[in-house]
C-alpha cells in the first residue's frame, strides 16, 4: 500500500519538469514565499508543495497567476493560501503575516524572494529607482523577516532563506541599486544567523546566476550571447534547479547548514 512518505509526485520526462519525489520530507512544515506568483518564487512554492509543505503563496500585481499556482499546489494535496500584500510595506506585511499564522498556526519556512528591479547606469539612475528596489529587495526582507522571527524564536524552529543573486557578488552594469540590496542580504544572513543558532532557527542565502525567468528573456540576444559564453556548463539556469537547492536548506536534511551564501550560477562565478 502507498503511503504519504511513499507518494509518488511526478517523473520529469524533460528538462525543466519538477522531478518525481517519494520523500514528502516537509510534511506538516508551514511556508511562507514571497513573490511566489511566478518565476523562482512559483517554482519554489511548488516544490514545497510536492514535498509534502503547506504554502502561502505572497504576490502583489498578479492574482491570477497566484491563484493558477495555488490550484497547482492544491494538486499535491496540501493547504494553500494565497495572500496579497506589498512586502516593502511594513503594516501590510505583519498584517499578511498575522494572516498566514493565524490560518496555519506558525510559519516554520520563510523564503524571501519577492525582488524587482529599475536598471539604468548610476549616472542617470533617479532617486525613485533606487528607493524602490532598495524598499522591495532589502527593506522588504527585513519587513517579512521581522514579522515572523519572534513566533519562530518562541516556538524554537524555522528555516529562512533569503534569495538573492550573482549581482550582489561580481555586480552589473546598469543595476548598481540591485547590487547594492542583493549584497546587503549576505551580510543580514550571517548576522541572522549568528542571533538565531540557539533557538535552532537556520539561515541561509542562496545566490542565482542567469536563470530563465521572464528577466532574463528580455536580455538582448547579443548580451544574452555574451553571458553564455562566459558561463563555464554553456546554459541558463533553470528555476526548478533553483528550487530544489531551496527546497534542500528548507529540509530536516540542512539542519547543520547556517549563515552561508550558497551560489547556484553554472561556474560562472566561483
């Protein structure tokens, strides 16, 4: 007889696909993923699902696509609640987050991965720009963070990992204020990290390369060409590969894994 431990999911029959899993190892853990309506933060929420998670599916300027997402979740046979808020917005995130615990009961798993991004050379880059990618990509994680870290400390578990980019280690042309916010988090990593050890709650980043989001398709071909070339595997990243390295730090299997800043880029930074 199948049991839940035993479930299969779903075999990947091409490259992209969610892998086939008989480890719901995430059964009865509680996830609350920021801009989780699309791209890595969907493939993500999806993952969790499949191992057995229940998901709060954050998203901001796309219902629809949260709810397309929340049926796939529903899928796997899990909760999930889709929930609406601007994390860069401190009262709208508590509010969301009170939400999200009161429906649940607790967050034990928190991805921040909501991020945006206002490209322009330093020396034509508007205050506007700056402020909002800093408000969304930094400010937004301490938001999110600072809502459920206490509800973790008391209970003496959670797992948070913090997405943040190749950008923030080498930089980037024309994305100074991205930088600047994705190279803030690995230093609010580590320091979260070292305040959190004792009540067993783990940190971690993890630092995509070029993964194949809707970014990345609007890269030019003659840039987009450039980057292949310097990337040492000769491909993009996938977003389910992104989530399966989340999905690992989200697990029982992480548990002496903390403070660390984890690169997933195909060698191209090293």
């Amino acid at each position: 007889m199948t049991t839940t431990a035993t479930r299969i999911i779903k075999f990947a029959s091409r490259p992209g696909e969610l892998i086939a899993t008989r480890d719901r190892d995430l059964s009865g853990r509680v996830a609350l993923i920021s801009g989780a309506s699309h791209g890595i933060g969907r493939c993500v929420a999806l993952h969790l699902a499949q191992h057995g998670a229940s998901v709060a599916v954050n998203y901001f300027n796309s219902p629809d696509e949260a709810e397309t997402v929340s049926e796939a979740i529903r899928s796997f046979g899990v909760e999930v609640l889709p929930v609406c808020a601007d994390i860069g917005d401190q009262q709208a995130t508590t509010q969301m987050a009170n939400e999200v615990i009161e429906e649940f009961g607790r967050v034990d798993i928190l991805i921040n991965n909501a991020g945006v991004n206002h490209d322009s050379y330093f020396h034509q880059m508007s205050h506007e720009a700056w402020d909002d990618v800093l408000r969304i990509n930094l400010t937004g994680v301490f938001n999110l963070t600072r809502a459920v870290i206490n509800p973790m400390r008391q209970r003496g578990y959670g797992r948070i990992i913090n997405i943040t980019s190749i950008v923030g280690q080498t930089g980037y042309a024309g994305q100074t204020n991205y930088a600047a916010a994705k190279s803030a988090l690995f230093g609010m990593t580590k320091s979260l990290a070292l305040e959190n050890a004792d009540r067993h709650i783990t940190v971690n980043a993890v630092a995509p390369g070029f993964i194949e989001t809707r970014m990345t398709r609007t890269i030019p071909d003659n840039i987009r060409e450039d980057i292949l070339s310097r990337i040492p595997l000769g491909r993009l990243g996938r977003p389910e590969e992104v989530a399966q390295l989340v999905g690992f730090l989200a697990g029982e299997r992480a548990q002496y894994i903390t403070g660390q800043i984890i690169n997933i880029n195909g060698g191209l930074y090293m």
